[in-house]
C-alpha cells in the first residue's frame, strides 16, 4: 500500500507489501524490501538500499514507570544518500542517517539521534535516545549504546560494548549522561563504560576492561577496574 501523497523518485523499486504511508519522499534509484513499514513524513535520499520486514520512522511509546517519557512528537527521519539499512531493522523518528552509512540486520536506533557520514552499525545494536555518533564511526555486532551519549569521528567499537548513562540505576531523577568517547578512540570486545566517563582522544579500552573514570588522551586502559598500562 502506497499513499497517494508519497513521491517517488525515478527507478525507485518497491518489494511485495511495502507500506508506504502519506508524505513520504523516496529518492531516484532506491530499493524497498518485502513486507517493510516505511511511516509518514521519512524522507529517504538517493540509491538507498532497504532490506526486508524493515520499520523506518516509528513513533515512541511509553508507560507510567519510565522516569523521563519520550515526546509525543518530532521531527521526520531523514536518510540521506547512499545509505545501505539491512533487514529486521527498527528506526525512529527524528533520527538522520548521513550520507553513506550503513546499518545491520536487527540493529535499532531510538529518537533524537545522528550518525554521521560512512559510519557502520552493525547488526543487533541497540542506539538509545539523545545520542550523537560522528563520521567513519564503526559500532560492531551486539553493542549497547545508551542514551545521552557522544561519539566523536573515526571510533571503533568493538563486538558487545556496553554503556549505560545512569549511575543511581532508577533510583532517583537525576541528570542521565552517558560516557563522551573522543575522536579516534578504540574499545575493544565486552568492554563496559560507565556513566559520564571521558575516553580521550586515540585512547585503546582493552577488551573486557570496566572503565569507571575517564580515560586521558593516548594511553591504553585494561582490568576491572581499569587501569592505565604503563
């Protein structure tokens, strides 16, 4: 089903029941797999290529517990040009893929989030709210990436990363904020990052490392608690 205010551009192909709803833009040369929800106002670039069972552009929901409630309302998806989504993907609105990124089978990115240009989500990762990632980030099978969290360019994120943003675990209403991981930082497999903790620029978190305090530029990070090698 394809509303009748949806725009498409030239070569668009379109799989068996794709649900296109109103005010849709897909670009010149896109590709839409079988069974994929595409809800209204996305907008979608050039070339982008999306795989099967997809949902793009989902709106939030919540219930009396959660301690801060997403808004009712936001801003479109946008998909910019050359973007490679895989199948069984869940995607919010007011989120902006860049140019040239690519996202794995499974992966879901919440609300209020932009992954910049040629970054890779891989597949099964989970990118929580209020989350910035930059360009040529590479975010690697099944990792958790919590909510209020910064990414700066050229980061690589190894298999199973955890991160979380409240120290207090629900117990208070306090100020979230998840760890800031600086330009050309390295994290290796299973590593978890506390909340608000710093990891400096070109840092390497070694796999499996707890990393509970900010990280200075440079250094290598191992152990739990993790530790500055020497």
């Amino acid at each position: 089903m394809v509303h009748e205010t949806v725009k498409l551009g030239k070569n668009v192909r379109l799989g068996d029941h794709v649900v296109i709803e109103e005010h849709v833009t897909i670009g010149d040369d896109s590709e839409i797999g079988h069974h994929t929800i595409i809800k209204k106002n996305t907008q979608i670039g050039n070339r982008v290529k999306i795989g099967d069972l997809t949902v793009l552009g989902k709106g939030t929901a919540s219930n009396n517990k959660m301690a801060r409630k997403p808004g009712k309302g936001g801003s479109p998806l946008i998909i910019e040009d050359d973007v490679v989504i895989g199948s069984g993907v869940v995607m919010y609105w007011d989120v902006q893929l860049k140019t040239g990124v690519f996202v794995g089978d499974l992966a879901s990115i919440r609300e209020n989030v932009t992954v910049g240009r040629d970054s890779i989500i891989g597949r099964n990762v989970m990118v929580e709210n209020h989350t910035n990632i930059g360009n040529r980030v590479t975010i690697q099978t099944g990792c958790y990436i919590t909510a209020d969290m910064k990414i700066e360019d050229d980061v690589f994120i190894g298999p199973c990363c955890s991160t979380s943003n409240d120290k207090y675990m629900g117990m208070g209403h306090r100020e979230y904020q998840g760890p800031m991981i600086k330009k050309g930082a390295k994290i290796g497999n299973n590593a978890t990052l506390l909340p608000a903790v710093v990891i400096g620029q070109h840092a390497i978190i070694g796999a499996g490392a707890v990393i509970t305090k900010d990280v200075p530029a440079g250094k290598t990070v191992v152990g739990n608690p993790g530790r500055v090698m020497k």
